[in-house]
C-alpha cells in the first residue's frame, strides 16, 4: 500500500468516520485496480490514471461477469480515493469526476411478513437458558428497534437505559432510540442470566457470546437466518431483513416516514422511502381485495 493509499484509509477512518467493514471494502477496491493498473502500466502510478484506464478496468470487471452493482460501488471506492487525492492538493482533477454509474435493476428486498415474525416470537420454542434468552433478545431488539448488525453487536451494558437504548450509527453518529416496556423487561431478565457468563474484562458488550466474548457479524447472521429458517422460505434471511421488516410494518400501520427516517438512523428521507415499495405492495393488495370492481370483475 502507497503513502497515498494509506493516507486515505486513515482520512476514512478518522474524518469521515466510516466503519471497519467499509474501510475494508474501500481499500480491497483500491488495491484491486492498483494490481490490474500495474499489470498494464509497470511504470505509472495511480495518481496518473486517466478516465480511459478506468474504463478498461469497467470493461473487464463486465466481462468477467461482475454484476452493475458491484462494479458501480468499486468506481464509487476510486471516485472518493481521487477526491481525496485533490483535497489534499495531489491531483488537481478527479478522472472519474464526469463518470455516469452503470444501470442497475432496483432489487426490492422482501420483508418478513407479520405472520412470520410472530411465528419466531411467538410459536418458536426458545430454551430458558442464557443462549435461549439471548437469541430470543437479539430478535425481539432487531424488531423492536430496526437497528442495524453493526450497532447490535456494538450495543454496550451502559447503553440501555429504562425506555432507551443509546446507538452508535454509521460515521459514529448518536441516536437515542425508544424500547417498548416489555422489551426493558426482557433485558433486565437477560442481564440477570449475563451475570452467570464468565465474560472476559475486556468487554463490556450488552450481548455477547456463550463464552462471553463479544458478538462477531458472523454470529448474528447465522443466528438470524437460522431461526428464520424454521418459519420463512424467502431466499434472503438476514438482520437487514428484520431491519426492513420493522420499517415495512411500521409504514403499513400509519407511521409517518420522518419518524422512521430518524428511528432508522437514515441522514436523508430518500434512504427511507425505499420501504414505501414494500408498503406499496401492501396496499395494492389490500385495495385489489377490497375494492368492488375487483371483486365483481371475475
């Protein structure tokens, strides 16, 4: 990794706040180009890319099969390398400053039907030991809340207050976040059976594992698409899943959508509107079933 490179992943890491994960996928992007450049150019470095190298990486990215998506978020990972390269006064022009992203098709992720989130918080038979409690929190929290995995799994004991869990968002960002009264009585109960963990004293992580290590992403997921499993046949069960089901339901039973912009922890309402396709679905549904001309068209 250049001095350059090495600069920006600390510009991201302490300016612009970025988690590990994204830090990560930020400089596998960028170390990923620098190797195909230098395969093509021994001799030029990356501040002297010009558009037309980065389209011949566009093109074999395509050719090999790359989805629009993933090749849209690897050009947005050099865009902000070479704005950062200006700020700092290296390159006085961004190459990819007039580039137009490739189309992609709008996937809609399905949420988990209210029926199905009742099957695995209420028909799902959860043991009454430390793990069983935990899971079943874990579940109740990610619905109860929509935070994100990251945020969960970052969760502290001194976070959880009686009607409030305090939440460190995306670019550490801050946000208070209100619990409904049975899920503060499911937390007292879970920190009772915390307290018989032998957990390490180098966390202070409100969840944490049988061993009493702190959660990993890994965990979560498994967790989540396991119990999930049981009850659901979608393809994709995940914690951004229940996530988006928290929005989705909330929509559906009349919640104003800045209320969940900010529960969410979302800096634009354009983030948010992407739950009202899933509300939308909704209520085409309702209104084909309601509606008299449906019902006598037949």
């Amino acid at each position: 990794m250049t001095t350059n490179q090495q600069a920006f992943t600390d510009y991201l890491e302490k300016e612009k706040k970025y988690s590990p994960l994204t830090r990560l996928a930020y400089q596998k992007d960028l170390i990923e180009f620098a190797a195909f450049h230098f395969n093509l150019f021994a001799d030029s470095s990356l501040e002297d890319v010009q558009y037309a190298d980065i389209r011949t990486w566009i093109i074999e990215l395509a050719n090999s099969g790359i989805s629009n998506r993933s090749i849209n978020r690897k050009i947005a990972s050099l865009k902000s390398f070479y704005k950062f390269l200006q700020l700092i006064e290296i390159n006085s022009t961004n190459p990819l400053q007039k580039h137009r992203a490739l189309k992609t098709e709008t996937k809609l992720q399905l949420p988990f039907s209210e029926k199905e989130m009742s099957a695995v918080l209420n028909d799902i038979k959860f043991t009454d030991d430390f793990s069983g409690v935990r899971d079943k929190l874990i579940i109740d929290l990610f619905y109860a809340t929509g935070i994100r995995r990251a945020e969960l799994i970052e969760l502290t004991v001194n976070n959880v207050q009686a009607d409030v869990i305090k939440v460190l968002g995306k670019r550490k960002k801050e946000r208070l976040i209100p619990i409904l009264p049975i899920i503060s009585k499911k937390i007292a109960e879970y920190r009772i059976l915390r307290k018989t963990v032998n957990i390490s004293s180098e966390t202070d992580s409100l969840f944490v594992t049988d061993k009493g290590k702190k959660l990993n992403i890994s965990f979560v997921y498994r967790l989540i698409n396991s119990y999930f499993g049981l009850v659901s046949e979608k393809a994709k069960r995940s914690p951004h899943i229940v996530r988006h089901s928290f929005a989705t339901h909330l929509l559906n039973n009349g919640a104003d959508l800045n209320s969940i912009k900010e529960l969410l922890g979302h800096s634009s309402l354009a983030s948010t509107q992407v739950y009202t396709h899933s509300s939308l679905a909704e209520l085409k549904k309702s209104y084909a079933g309601a509606h008299p001309r449906e019902q006598n068209d037949s």
